[in-house]
C-alpha cells in the first residue's frame, strides 16, 4: 500500500471505531445497568487512542470525538468536549514521556479517562441539583465496569495504528 | 525520553476545545430549534442505530424463543391489556361522577380516542448517561412529528415528550427525567399537581407528584392522569400513586407514582401528531 495512504486510512478506521463505539453504547448498551451503573465506552476509546499517537494527534482525536459525542445527544452539554480532550493530550504525553504502549497501561489510562471525564459529569450534575452524592457508587461502578470494553476496544485500536507509523528522528 | 507538555499546538489544541465547548453552548442556549451540527450528526448515526438495534431485538428474540420466554411474554401483555381496559372504564366512571357533582356542563367528556392520529416508532438508542432519561427514535420531522408531540404505549400509557427533533430521528424525554414536568391530576379526586422524575436518596429513580393541596385525600392505587395541553391529550395513564407525604415546604403535599408503563421493555412506541383539543 503507497505510504501516502495509510495515514488517511489509520484516521478513517479510527473514525469508524469512534462510530461502532458510539452506536453500541446507545442502541445496545444504552438500557443496560451493570450493578445500576451504565458502561462509558468513550473514555476507553479515547485512551487507547491517544496511548499510540501521542498528545498532539490524540488531543485532536479527542477533540473531534467530544464534538461528535456531544452532537449525538449525550449528557453533559459541551463538557465531554473538554473532558475527552485534556484525557487524550494527558495520556498522549504520559505514553510518549514516560509509559510503554501495554494493555496494562491501557486499562490503566482507560481507568483514569473514564474517572476524570465521568467524575466531572457528576460534578457538573451535582452543581445543576439534577444528582447528588449517592450517585457516587453509580459513578464508581460505572467507572470500573467500563474497562470491561478496554479487552476489545485496545486490540482494535492498536491494530489500526499499526497500519501507520511516523518515522521519529 | 520525557517530551514538553505545554508545547505551541497542544496549547492550541485546548484552547479550540474550549473556545468550542462555549461557542456550542451558546448556539444550543440561544437557537430555539435543533442546531445543524447536531442534527448532520444525529441524522448520520440514526440509520446505524437502527441497524444495530434491530440486531439487538432480533438476537434478543431468538435468545427468549430459544427459553420459551416469548409465549409468556405474549401471554402476560394481553393480560396487561385487559386489565388496563378495565382500569380505564372506572376511570371513565369516576370522571363522570365527579362532573355531575360540581356540574360542570362545558366539560366534554372523552372516552374513545378517535380524534387522535399516530405514528408508531422504533427505539433505536437510550441515552448513556446514568442522570437522564431519554431515547432516541427513527423517525423525525418527515414523518410528520415536531417538538412537544407526546409519545404513549399502545395502550395509551404515557412515554413521555418530543424534546429534539430532525430529519429522520426525534428523541423523547421520558416522564422519568427529572427535566420534564406535565400536569396531572388524580383521576378519582380531581385534585391537580405536576408529575416529575426525580431520585431518592439511595440513587433510584422515582415520579414524583408535586403542588399537591395539603388538604387532598389521596389513597394508593389512585392513578394519575394527564390533565391536557396545548401539547398532550388529557386522559393520558401516568401510573398510580404508591405514597403520600408533605414535601420540603412542609404545605404543599406529594406522591410518589409507579409509573404504568415499563420503559425498559419497550421496543415500540406512538407519537400522537394530532388530536381534538376541544
């Protein structure tokens, strides 16, 4: 395959597992409770994104991907599109500074996206009155219970970054 | 090797997902109708929805046939039927009653719905967040629906309301969200108030029956109604009241509803586009 090409099409698979993780969050597991909690499957996306292409390409994917989360109705307003964006620059810079790219690490990350963007989502409920603190075991068991989907949504995204790599000088 | 965080483009990078966040916020705060941006990506995501929806309800029907689950199913919901048929003719009872004491000659009194116009829908996505409740449908503005068109069950029992609506898909707020409010009333004592979604202290969600008269008597059983609007027909099932109590004020009276009509079993529902408001 011509060079030229990979990089857009590493970007489009990425796009369309942005889109399979969107639609089987809402239309498959959008009633579904695990312990009364429901599964985010986006932060988990967003992090194993960024953990293979670093802050800056990986902010841009959260960026895009807040956007179009928040035009597809979900909860929160415009905060995922901050929320996802500082998680991938965040992560990026970790994976690129300091971590290897490991599933260890992903579920890691996984854990600590899904945190911080599910946290200030019950922050910002709370502040609203539409929540309140008895929505933190809710908060904590969805936010363990999501890195249920990093076994197969960290495989999917580190299959497609493999298409293409950027030579490092 | 350790890179710079704060470098040039990830500074810019943030900078446009804040300037991005505000600037959407303000278009949804100020714009009254759905926002393009919105609606291009609702509209896109809906055919796909739809299709794994109908994979889900099909691998969801053959997981159920496979355990014998479908002819009880069936076999339960004309029960439900019926019984629901029955509920309605006392209600009708009671509603006539109640008139003829306060003699209220303009009140017309409906018991059959043939003024009201249809349109049936598929689910397609519920709303992943665990503080809202809300679903989306596959149909929108072509076939005929709009903003504040009131969904129901096939038997009438109330969904909730159109809150956004687009090319091909519309989504509902269900009665269970807090955000939404509709006028009611009990249908044995005529006593009126507002019926809301909220939560309890251990996180669960229940409908609440608020601006109730401190000095209404109310027994459980007694089910709620819609009292009608602009927006919905009256008449509308809600759910029946499980308990009473004084609210936070200490005057006004409340009740909590066990809503009539299980949103998690739902696949269908029915908007209704049109309907006498005489």
């Amino acid at each position: 395959m011509r060079e030229r090409y990979k990089k857009p099409i590493m970007w489009t698979l990425y796009g369309v597992l942005f889109l399979l993780c969107a639609v089987v969050q809402t239309s498959m597991l959008g009633d579904v409770r695990l312990f009364g909690a429901k599964l985010a499957l986006m932060p988990v996306l967003i992090a194993c994104v960024s953990m293979h292409q670093g802050a800056e390409r990986g902010g841009i994917y959260g960026l895009v991907c807040g956007f179009c989360w928040y035009c597809s109705g979900a909860d929160g307003g415009a905060l995922p599109i901050v929320t996802f964006t500082v998680s991938a620059i965040v992560i990026g810079w970790l994976c690129e500074s300091f971590l290897t790219c490991r599933f260890a690490t992903a579920l890691l990350m996984s854990l600590g996206a899904a945190a911080f963007s599910q946290g200030l989502l019950l922050a910002l409920k709370c502040y609203l009155g539409q929540a309140n603190g008895s929505f933190f075991r809710v908060y904590l068991i969805g936010t363990a219970a999501s890195l249920l989907a990093c076994p197969l949504i960290y495989p999917a995204a580190w299959g497609v970054s493999k298409i293409y790599r950027e030579q490092k000088i | 090797m350790k890179k710079k965080f704060w470098t040039g483009r990830v500074k810019t990078i943030l900078l446009i997902a804040l300037v991005l966040a505000i600037v959407v916020t303000v278009v949804s705060a100020v714009v009254s109708e759905t926002p393009f941006f919105t609606n291009a990506v609702q509209t896109v995501l809906s055919p796909f929805r739809s299709t794994v929806a109908a994979i889900d309800r099909q691998a969801e029907r053959y997981y159920n046939y496979l355990f014998n689950y479908e002819r009880l199913q069936a076999e339960n919901a004309a029960l439900e039927k019926q019984i629901l048929g029955m509920q309605e003719d006392i209600r009708t009872a009671e509603t006539f009653q109640r008139e003829n004491e306060r003699l209220r000659l303009l009140l017309k009194l409906s018991e059959e719905h043939e003024d009201y116009r249809f349109v049936s829908a598929y689910i397609v996505s519920w709303d992943s967040s665990d503080y809202k409740s809300e679903i989306t449908i596959a149909k929108g503005a072509s076939a005929g629906l709009s903003e504040g068109m009131c969904a129901v069950t096939e038997n009438g029992q109330v969904i909730g309301i159109i809150s956004q609506v687009g090319a091909n898909w519309a989504t509902v707020t269900t009665i269970m969200d807090s955000s939404l409010e509709i006028s009611a009333s009990v249908s044995s004592s005529g006593y009126t108030g507002v019926v809301q979604g909220t939560y309890l202290v251990d996180g669960s969600h229940v409908l609440r029956m608020n601006y109730l008269p401190t000095e209404a008597v109310l027994k459980n059983s007694d089910q709620v109604v819609t009292t009608g609007s602009t927006l919905y027909p009256r008449g509308l099932l809600l759910g029946q009241l499980t308990d009473v109590g004084l609210d936070e004020t200490g005057v006004a009276k409340y009740a909590t509803v066990e809503p009539s009509c299980d949103l998690s079993q739902l696949e269908q529902i029915f908007i209704i586009t049109q309907y006498d408001n005489g």
